[in-house]
C-alpha cells in the first residue's frame, strides 16, 4: 500500500538516503518526502530538496517539531499536485513571459526578439554564461511559426570533436567503433523546427566547414554514410567568446562567422542590469515558492541589499542558484541575510563611505546596518580576534578597524 509520507536520514547504515529520495519521487511522486540531517549537512540537504523532498529538519529533532512538519507535508500535498497542473498549462506557453527584465537594454532585447522571431535568418547571440542565452532561444523558437515543431538544444563545449560531429549528423552502423546501427543525428530531429548551437565557438575546423555547408544548402551527410539528408532547419546560435577576434587569430573561419552573424542579439551581463536583480529575485523566489510549497512572502531589508550589491559573476545563473538554496533554507516568513551564501554577504562589508567617514547617500544608510551585523558576527566567531575577524572578512586589519570605527563597534570590547 502506498505511504503518505516517507521520513528518511540522509545517513543510512546500508544506503545513501538520496537514493530513497529518488527511488519514492519515482515510485509516487506525489508522497511527500522528509529529509533528516546532522549538523554541518546544509549543502546535503540543499541537494534533497533539490531532488524532491519536500523538507528537511537538522537533528536531534523533536516529536513536536516531526509531527508539525508531517502535517504540513501532509496539507501542502493536493496544493502541490494542482500546481504541477497549472503550470503544466503554463509551460505551453512560453515566449516572452520566460525572460524577466525592465532594464532598458532587456526592452531593447524583447524589441528585438519580437521582430526578428519569425525569420528565416539565423541568428548569433553574444554574452557572458549565464546571461540566459538559452532562454532566449527557446523564446525565439516559441513566437515563430515553427512553434508546434522541434527545438533541438546542443551544447558544443561538452562534446569531443568526434562525438560532436555524429551528435548533430547522425552516424552510419560501422562506421566507428561502437556504431552499431544507424542513428539519426541532431538537425534530422531538428526538421521543420529550430536547432540552438551553444558555445559554437569551440567548433573544429572539419566541423566549421560541415556548418557552412548546412547553413548554405541546408544538406549533409552521416559519419560514414554517403547519403545526402536535407534538412529545414532555422539555425541560433551561442557563444560567450570574442568570435571577431577568433577570426582575426585564424580560429574561427571567417567565411562561416559572416554566415551566423546576419542577426546578432547582445545578452546584457547581471552587473550591467542591476535594476533588474530585485525582478529577477522575486520572481524566482515566487517560482520556487510554488514549486516546493514554501510560504516565504519575499527578501529582507539586508537580504535584498546583499543582492544589490553582489557582482554576480555568474549572472542570471548563479542567482537563481543562491534564490533557490535561499528558499530551501529559510525557516521564516523572509529570506534574511543568514539564509544567503558567505560570497553574497561579503559584499556588504565593502560598502563605500566617504572620506569623512559619514555615510553618502539614503542607500548606503540601508546598507549599513548589514555591514554592522556581519562584522559584529565574524568578530564573535573569532573571540573578538582584530586579525583573525580581518581574515575571515577577506580585509586587512587597517580596514577592518576603520569600518568598526565607522560604525560605533571599535569601543565595544577589547583584546585581551
């Protein structure tokens, strides 16, 4: 008979708990899974819920505190299988409504995207990984005619030179080692439909001249096979690299980038939107919410400066990342400033103030605050150790006293 609910450790004497975490969201996916972890297990946990279980508690735990969670569990089951519904219908129609932006550079890309979906044309997007590239292709393929036929995604990095050219044309039986019956590649599953190149950039030579050859009589051949296929197939690619100056260096061939590059769209970096990382927080924060049963109603005061002032690195990415583990380990109504990665609390350490030590501008008074709370926090850590407080912060001593001096920390306890 099927379960309710399942309770696991994370740490079985015979299994890793993950294991019955798959095999239950395999077996009934709509049993709500408990994860129990020790001490230090965050990052396992975070992973759990990753997976499917719908929470988690650090032991000891308490038969109160079990009981409260199962019932929860147990509540949010039927929302959750409602959910799954309307965002199936939600998921059929994609387009625009996947990429979140008010900057103007996103207006900008909407504009474009809108005008040049429905073309024939290919068509290069340029930008940092990250930026959504992906996205926007699917976005491209879902407002073009070719909607109800196939998107085919293809990430060239991840492929070998050999493996790559069989993947996108398909193979012959024998005609390698292992090969040993037909297979279709990926622009036939692509027919009538759209196929994205990711990292085009990282494309051989012998395979560069295949592309140009499809792009410009839209035929090939098989690894090994001596049939002609034609396909139509509208082309987008992807790169984060400076093709113009692979050109230049003989890396790239020219007569191939002339061909990708009729429509070029740019994917604005997270630090060049910074508008932006509010929208793009929330809604993820929302999406997330629903997709795991989470009551969490949005960011803190000092959670949301922390994101302002990060430089994502990773762009749109890596902040869906620190949303989601956010929301996977928030125990409140508001993600705060602790449920956020150590990187992303940095940043407010290095808050700007101004030569007189007064603070500039009605941002940085909210900023402030933050900055207080985390240097009070790593100076507890450390015993209230000036060096070893400058260490952990990723400062020298000579800031660190300067910021406690700034803000009204520097006379509150001594070294002994």
């Amino acid at each position: 008979a099927p379960f309710d609910a399942v309770v696991c450790d994370l740490h079985l004497p015979d299994r890793d708990g993950l294991e019955v975490l798959a095999h239950t969201r395999h077996a009934a996916p709509e049993t709500p899974v408990i994860m129990l972890t020790g001490f230090g297990s965050i990052t396992s946990a975070v992973d759990a819920m990753r997976q499917g279980a719908s929470d988690y508690l650090s032991k000891p735990v308490g038969e109160d505190e079990l009981q409260h969670c199962i019932e929860q569990a147990l509540r949010r089951r039927p929302l959750l299988s409602e959910n799954k519904r309307l965002q199936s219908e939600i998921d059929l129609r994609l387009g625009l409504g996947e990429i979140v932006g008010s900057d103007p550079t996103m207006v900008r890309l909407f504009d474009m995207i809108e005008s040049v979906a429905d073309s024939k044309s290919t068509v290069l997007m340029l930008g940092e990984s990250g930026t959504g590239k992906t996205i926007t292709a699917r976005a491209l393929h879902q407002l073009s005619s070719r909607a109800d036929k196939p998107f085919v995604e293809v990430a060239c990095g991840a492929l070998s030179d050999s493996l790559l050219d069989s993947e996108l044309f398909g193979h012959v039986a024998g005609s390698f080692t292992g090969a040993t019956r037909d297979r279709a590649g990926k622009f036939l599953q692509a027919d009538g439909g759209t196929i994205f190149l990711d990292e085009i950039a990282t494309a051989s030579p012998g395979l560069q001249v295949k592309l140009l050859r499809v792009l410009q009589e839209r035929q090939f051949e098989p690894v090994g096979g001596s049939r002609t296929h034609q396909v139509d197939v509208r082309l987008i690619l992807a790169t984060n690299a400076d093709l113009e100056d692979k050109v230049r260096r003989g890396e790239f061939r020219q007569d191939l980038f002339y061909r990708i590059n009729v429509i070029s769209l740019v994917q604005p970096p997270l630090r060049d939107r910074r508008g932006d990382i509010a929208l793009l927080a929330e809604h993820h924060r929302a999406r997330l919410c629903r997709e795991m049963g989470r009551k969490i109603t949005g960011f803190s005061d000092a959670a949301l400066a922390a994101l302002l002032r990060h430089s994502w690195p990773g762009n749109v990415r890596e902040l869906v990342n620190v949303v989601e583990r956010a929301v996977v380990l928030c125990r409140r109504t508001q993600i705060g400033l602790e449920d956020l990665p150590e990187m992303v609390k940095r940043a407010l350490v290095d808050v700007d103030m101004n030569s007189d030590g007064a603070i500039s501008n009605p941002l940085r008074m909210a900023l402030a605050s933050p900055e207080r709370k985390i240097i009070l926090d790593a100076l507890a850590a450390s015993g209230w150790n000036r060096q070893e407080t400058a260490e952990r912060l990723g400062i020298n001593r000579t800031t660190l006293y300067k910021k406690m001096k700034r803000l009204g920390i520097e006379g509150e306890i001594e070294e002994g």
